[in-house]
C-alpha cells in the first residue's frame, strides 16, 4: 500500500494527539477531518493517475483541500 502526503497527523506533527482527542470528543471536528482524509485521497488519486481528472478538476480539489486544512487548522489552535 502506498503512502498518501498531506495526512493530518504530517501536516500538524505538533497537533498529532490534539487530532486524535478532538476526533473522539468533537463532532464537529471529526466531520472535518474525515472530509479532509476523503478528499486527500481523491486528490492523491488524481495526482498518482489512479483516478485521472483534467488539470481544472485536480487544481479544484486541491483549493478544497487547502480550505479544509484552514478550517482545521483554525480549530487547531482554539483547543491548543
């Protein structure tokens, strides 16, 4: 199995058990998180052409992701 980047835990190593307590004990962080793995696996795919996308597809998933790791990371550091 090959290792997908931009994981959570290796974008915010410092934040890594904050991550994992919030998951468990914020609803509304979770939802955030899972979206944030479910779509950094849709834009891994689409850079490893497992999935092909056009370049505007790929470019469109990444600015999502990029939103929700801000989203995230504004969560982030209110708990820390």
């Amino acid at each position: 199995m090959s290792h997908t980047p931009h994981e959570l835990a290796e974008e915010f190593p410092a934040q890594a058990e904050l991550i994992s307590r919030l998951k468990q004990e914020d609803a509304h962080f979770a939802k955030l998180a899972e979206e944030y793995h479910d779509l950094n696996r849709a834009v891994h795919r689409a850079e490893t052409n497992v999935e092909p996308v056009s370049d505007q597809v790929e470019t469109d998933l990444r600015k999502a992701r990029a939103g929700l790791k801000d989203q995230i990371w504004g969560v982030l550091s209110k708990a820390a």
